[in-house]
C-alpha cells in the first residue's frame, strides 16, 4: 500500500506481496473493507510506539524540539510513501462510517509520545504543530527546511515554559 496508495489495496494485490493465495486474503479479510481496517488498526496500534521510540532515540528528553525536527525529517524524507498513504486512509476512512471510530484514536499518537517530555498542553500544541507541518509538506508539497521547522519547534516549546512560569507565578 505504501507503494501503490489505497484504490490498489485488492486481495490479489495483499496475496501477491504476501506469496500467498487470495483465497488465503479473502479467508481472513473478507472485504475490501476488513483490509482497510486491518491496516488503519496495524498503524493506530504501532504508531505511538514508532514515534515514542524515535523521540527517544533522537534523545527528546534533552532537545524535545530537535528529535521532533528529526522524526519529522525522517517522514517526510525517507518514508514519504508510507506517510502520504497514511493521509490517503485518514481521508477514505472519513467516507466509511464503519471505520471512522479507528481513525479517531489517530491524533492523540502525537500527544501520547510527547507528553512525556513537556507538560500535557504544550504537548498538545506541538502534536497539532507536528501534524500540520506534516500536511504542509506531504500533502500540499511546501518546500521542507529542517531549519525552520526547528525553529518552528524551539518557539513552541518556549511558549509552554513561558506558559508554565506564568501559571506558577499567578498561583
């Protein structure tokens, strides 16, 4: 699917990368259907974890901004593919009601890696940072710059301790 985009996901396509037969596909994923949602359940189930992982790799408990900079980089350079399809799923699961309820775990993957670096609502912020900036390259096709997407990054993680000094000081 990461390939070839969703309208390609058929049984024979699921069969023939597997090396398996269809009757093996339609056994287990009677309908086109049932594919999607085994997809959709797949990413919603490994995307926290891929993503907690890479901010954890990328060391975001010393440089927050600068492992997200890297994850986002990482996505929109070398798994291109398997992003802009996840965006092909969000927007033909909008169309079946039947699978609509496991797209709406997906937001919260951001918020539930970067949470545990900041506090709940600048991660909140820099999740929705996250997922526009991630639009704004893959599907419109806007020029990347790690630069300024670092940048982007840095005055978001400012802003929340600006925000939690504020707090504290009006307590």
């Amino acid at each position: 699917m990461a390939r070839d985009g969703l309208d390609a996901l058929t049984h024979r396509a699921v069969a023939a990368e597997a090396d398996v037969q269809v009757g093996s596909t339609t056994y287990y994923f009677p309908t086109k259907e049932d594919l999607i949602s085994a997809v959709i359940e797949n990413a919603v189930r490994k995307g926290p974890g891929m993503l907690g992982e890479q901010l954890e790799a990328f060391n975001a408990s010393v440089d927050l901004p600068g492992a997200l900079t890297r994850v986002l980089t990482e996505l929109v350079t070398n798994q291109f593919d398997q992003t802009l399809v996840d965006y092909e799923i969000h927007a033909a699961v909008r169309r079946r009601p039947t699978l609509s309820a496991l797209v709406t775990r997906w937001p919260n993957i951001e918020y539930d890696a970067i949470v545990k670096y900041t506090d709940p609502e600048t991660a909140k912020f820099l999740g929705d940072l996250f997922e526009g900036l991630l639009v704004q390259f893959v599907l419109y096709g806007h020029e990347f710059r790690a630069d300024a997407v670092r940048r982007a990054f840095d005055r978001a993680v400012r802003a929340g301790e600006l925000s939690q000094i504020e707090e504290a000081g009006s307590r």
